[in-house]
C-alpha cells in the first residue's frame, strides 16, 4: 500500500537522480547563457543521457547508409 503511495507522488512531483540532474541542468544553463550571451543552451544539454545500445548504433548507421545512396 505504501509503495503504491510513494508511486503515485513520484508521477505528480517526480525525485531521485533524474530530478536533479534536471535541477542542475537549470542551473548550469543558466549560468552560461548568462556568462556567453551568444550561446543559448538549455538545460537538456547539461543532463547525462544513457549509452546508445548497440541496436541504436546500428540504426543509426543504417539511416545514414541509406540517405548517402540516396543523396
């Protein structure tokens, strides 16, 4: 019941390490935007983002295959 509790507080004020990696983004943007004003970067450009795995790699490379023989 608890847990159930906990879950549905985390889909309406999300935490744990997404949510501060998010919070340092703001923060981070902030600061260089503010520093540089010629560059506007947002806070998704300071979030980790996970590896590719090899599937989307492939993908990927395939895409790019297939728009060069085309172009």
């Amino acid at each position: 019941m608890e847990f159930m509790q906990w879950r549905t507080y985390d889909s309406v004020f999300p935490f744990g390490d997404i949510r501060d990696d998010w919070r340092m983004g703001v923060i981070a943007s902030q600061i260089v935007n503010m520093a540089s004003p010629k560059n506007k970067l947002s806070p998704q450009d300071f979030v980790l983002k996970p590896p590719k795995t090899q599937k989307q790699k492939d993908d990927e490379l395939r895409d790019a295959l297939r728009s060069a023989a085309k172009g």
